[in-house]
C-alpha cells in the first residue's frame, strides 16, 4: 500500500480518551492493511509506528470511525496536488 494522510475529521461525544487530537489532526505513513471493525489502525511512519484506538465502524471506502475519532484517509500525492498552489 502507498503513502497516505489520515486526517482526523471529528472527534467523538463518547470518545473514551477526549481532547488527545485536536480536529484537523494528520498523520502520514504507510497502513499495514485497510481499517477492520475491532482493530487499530496501523501505520509505519518516518518515526515509526502510528496506530488510532480500536476502529467501531466503516462508513465508507475510505473512512472511518474509531472509538474516540472519524478519520479519513487520503491518498498522499491528492494530498500533495490539493496543496499545491496554482
């Protein structure tokens, strides 16, 4: 799998660890799988490893819900040409 930015989107009314990242949160590095019900999203990053709490729901091919947060994944280079200035 490529390079990728999780970006935190909402935090949850029920998160389990509030305020741990503020909204708007990124995250780049490389997912050892897509996100699965009852797992924690995993990530190799230049750091090392990144991981979110344990993912509740998909709520769509390329977002999703874990305990605390709603994260979505964006691949790196949309990431890159959307910040690209013109």
């Amino acid at each position: 799998m490529n390079k990728v930015v999780v970006r935190k989107l909402e935090e949850r009314e029920d998160a389990e660890v509030p305020n741990n990242k503020e909204v708007g949160y990124e995250k780049i590095g490389t997912p050892y799988g897509p996100p699965k019900v009852g797992e924690c999203f995993l990530m190799a990053t230049d750091r090392g490893y990144w991981t979110t709490s344990l993912v509740t729901e998909i709520l769509s091919a390329d977002t999703f819900k874990t305990k605390n947060s709603i994260y979505k994944i964006i691949p790196l280079i949309e990431n890159e040409l959307l910040s690209d200035p013109i």
